[in-house]
C-alpha cells in the first residue's frame, strides 16, 4: 500500500513594496518610480486602491537583475522632456 504524502498547499502572498521601498531599492527619486510606473518601465505593481500601488518584492528584484545584466544606464527617453522643454532621445 502506497504512502499518501500531503503537501501545504498553502502559498505565501508576495511582499509588497511601497514606491519609496523600490526607490531605496533602484537609487532613484520617487518621483522617478512614479514616472517609470507610468512608462511601463517597471513591472506591473498591485492595485490596492485608487491610488494605492504596491510592487511584489521578488519582482522588482528580478527586474533590477535582468536590467543591470542588460546594461541599466540605457533607459527609454521616448516622450520624456528635459529642462528646457525639448524631448529627449531619439
């Protein structure tokens, strides 16, 4: 007769991170983690509300990991403007 193994099948939800954690995390302003949610730069973050937005923890650090691998310094400037008012990019 063959052993039944049981298994936990309970999962952990992810930890989430406010937009000054990935911040901390990327080394920029939170202003730029904002600009970047917007862009489509980050990965998708959980909507808790309105204007709630929480990022998964194991994410971002995938994310930072395969963008430093491709070379982070080169991030999409598409639509972004600089000082004086001029686009950025190509």
């Amino acid at each position: 007769m063959a052993a039944v193994v049981e298994t936990n099948m309970q999962s952990t939800p992810p930890e989430l991170l406010t937009a000054a954690d990935v911040a901390k995390l990327c080394g920029v302003s939170v202003k730029t983690i904002g600009r970047w949610r917007r862009l489509g730069i980050l990965p998708e973050p959980r909507k808790l509300g309105p204007k709630a937005h929480r990022y998964a923890r194991d994410e971002i650090l995938a994310w930072i990991t395969t963008t430093r691998e491709r070379g982070a310094r080169k991030r999409p400037t598409n639509g972004i403007r600089n000082r004086n008012g001029r686009r950025r990019g190509p």
